[in-house]
C-alpha cells in the first residue's frame, strides 16, 4: 500500500529541496557561482540543484546553509531527512525493470498530487482501468512484449488506482471523448467490464467524470490528451504532463499550466455534466450488450 506520507517518491522530494535552497539562497544574497564554488561544483550544478534535477550530497547540503547563515538546527535536520528521502528508491523501484525512463517522474508526481485534471482522447485513464482492459492497452503499446512483462505493467497500474481509494487521495477530475468509450479495447467484454468499472467510480466522491459527446463538434483541446497535477506542497508548481510514444513533456512554466488549465476550463464546459455521465455509461453498455 502506498499512502501520502511516503507518496512523494525521490522526484517530489528533490523538487521540494531545491526550492527551499534557491529560496535561502536568495534570501542570503548569494550568487549560484558563490553557492557552488562553496561546495567545490559549477554554477550550473547549483542550477540543477534547484530544479531539483540531480541527487544531493548531505556535506553539500550542510556547507550551502552554514554559507546561507541558517543556524537553525530543526531547520538543518528537516532539510538533511529531506535529502535522504530525495536519495531513496521510489515506491515504484520494484517495477523499474518494465517502465520507461521518462515516466518515473510522473509516478512520483501522481502519487504526491491533491488535484490531478486529465484529458483522454484514446484509453481510459490509467488510475481508472481495470487491470483487464490495461493488459490490453499494454499489449498494443509494446511489440511481442512477453506474458510477465504485461502482468506486471498491469499489476503496476492496479497499484497506482490506490491512490484514488486513500483517505488523502487526489480529486480525479477527468474528461474523455466519446470515443473512449466505444473503442472496443480487449473485446466487448473486457470494455463492458470497463464500463461498469466507470460507473462505481462516479460513486466515489474525489472522482469526477465527464464525457465530450460525438454530437458536440469541435472541442478546445485539439492538441490531444494532456494532465495537470495540483500539490499540496507549496514549494511545487502545477505541472502539466504531456505523454508521447517514446518520451513525455513536463510543463511548469506559468504561461504554458495556465493555457492547459483554460483549455480544460473550457473542455468541462463543452462536455456533458458530471451528472449525466452514469446514464451516458448505461447507454454504452446497452449498445455492447446488442452487439
């Protein structure tokens, strides 16, 4: 099981840190190339140290808040357990061996995130599949892959799906086209599974549900599916997380999060309410089950 506490993963923690050192950094007037020469590195590697892109060294951690005049010592002993928790394996370091480079960060990013808003143009959103329909999307995503390997991408999605059942859980706020829900992902009874697997999560209160009807016409969100996460760390910016077939895209600049947040302003806007979504699942299931 995985719970808030140590939901952050490596990827939250060494964002938080290096906020809170670029944040004392320039409280104490200090320059990145005073900060690095301070711990024998680059200007750049103080950089990546508060973006949060590389490992921490505790010394290095300790020698940049003597330079930044923190003689705190709860201060000093909440940043060092910060460091440590940024050097640890993620809860998902189990399943290394079947997931891509880039999507370690998201793990973390989900797992760590109080409001996460998705749209879907394609699949079911993950932390919404069942482990049925994911083998089937894992199938047509991967070439050949061997029966273990798709188990275990599966098995790993069932773990992330926790997060929604926490009692700290994120707001899940999604938006599917229509045609999600008629592409026969698995066979009609692994979709019809699906469907019903949909309509007990619009029953769970942090879930919220929409679908974009064929009959709405265009849509605001042309570019295709997208995420936004919201944390509850104030130290985080929103990120918007765009996944392609070999890599992904992580956005936090300001401009970029607050054009994917007026684009899904608009998509809740043009999708049917909330409310409608458990008939519009009835509708889908009483079309498979006349196939």
């Amino acid at each position: 099981m995985i719970g808030r506490g140590d939901s952050g993963g490596s990827t939250v923690r060494r964002l938080q840190l290096g906020a809170r050192l670029r944040e004392l950094r320039l409280a104490a007037g200090v320059s990145r190339e005073a900060a690095g020469y301070r711990i024998r590195a680059s200007e750049s590697k103080i950089s990546r140290m508060e973006l949060g892109r590389v490992g921490f060294k505790p010394r290095d951690i300790s020698d940049l808040l003597t330079l930044y005049d923190i003689d705190d010592p709860e201060e000093h002993e909440r940043l060092l357990d910060l460091t440590k928790e940024a050097n640890s394996p993620s809860w998902w370091h189990t399943y290394v061996d079947v997931l891509e480079s880039w999507f370690h960060s998201y793990l973390d990013l989900e797992q760590a995130a109080e409001l996460i808003r998705t749209y879907e143009i394609q699949f079911v959103p993950g932390l919404l599949q069942t482990e049925a329909y994911a083998s089937a999307v894992i199938r047509l995503a991967h070439t050949d892959p061997g029966r273990p390997e798709v188990e275990r991408r599966a098995k790993l999605r069932m773990v992330r799906k926790e997060t929604l059942t926490r009692t700290d859980g994120p707001i899940f706020w999604a938006v599917l086209d229509e045609a999600v829900l008629r592409r026969l992902i698995g066979g009609p009874d692994v979709m019809r599974a699906q469907i019903v697997a949909l309509l007990e999560a619009c029953e769970n209160p942090n879930v919220r549900l929409q679908v974009v009807p064929f009959d709405s016409g265009g849509h605001a969100a042309t570019g295709g599916a997208f995420s936004i996460l919201r944390f509850p760390h104030e130290e985080l910016d929103d990120v918007v997380y765009i996944e392609h077939l070999t890599s992904a895209l992580y956005l936090d600049k300001r401009e970029d999060v607050d054009d994917y947040a007026a684009a899904f302003g608009r998509l809740i806007i043009e999708a049917a309410p909330p409310a409608q979504t458990p008939d519009i699942l009835r509708g889908v299931l009483a079309d498979l089950d006349r196939r």
